[in-house]
C-alpha cells in the first residue's frame, strides 16, 4: 500500500493529508472529539449537583476535583480544535448520554 504525502503546514498545526482517506478520518476525529466535548461539558453541570447532594466531604471533595479536572480536558480540547482550525462545537453522543 502506498503512503499518502502528509504536508506540515506549520508549527502545532495539523498536517495536511491529501486524499479523500484522510479527510474521512479527520471528519471522524472531529466528530469524536465533538462527542467528548459534549459529554465533558455535560459532566460540568452534573458535578456540582452531585458535590450538592453527597452526605461525606470525602465524596464532596472528589466531585469538586473531579470537576476542576473536567474544566481543564474542556480547555485542552478546544486547543485540539484550534489546531485542527475547527469550531469546538458540542455534539449530542447517545452513546455517552
């Protein structure tokens, strides 16, 4: 199988596949990544309601890192679509709902 040129564009910038493979991959990452940030976005609002409601502070303590630790994938996932030069767009996951 022959290998497709892939062309760096620039520093931290996705490089550039020339064929239609690699445009349906792309699409299937971004798509991925769209999932994700729902789910990760979805996690921010549940959190709380979860620290909220816990009776241990051991419990309530975990929900509060684990949502400081979800606001820091969110912003990491939208340097990911800075790089791909997309739109950090949400998208509804089923699967992850």
């Amino acid at each position: 199988m022959a290998k497709t040129p892939v062309k760096k564009t620039e520093k931290n910038s996705a490089p550039e596949i020339q064929d239609e493979t690699g445009t349906q991959l792309k699409e299937l990452f971004v798509n991925s990544l769209q999932d994700i940030l729902w789910a990760e976005k979805h996690l921010t609002k549940a959190l709380p309601k979860m620290a909220k409601a816990a009776t241990s502070p051991e419990l309530v303590e975990a929900f509060e890192t684990h949502l400081e630790q979800t606001q820091e994938h969110i912003v990491r996932l939208e340097k990911v679509f800075a790089i791909l030069e997309e739109r950090p767009v949400a998208k509804i996951c089923d699967a992850m709902k």
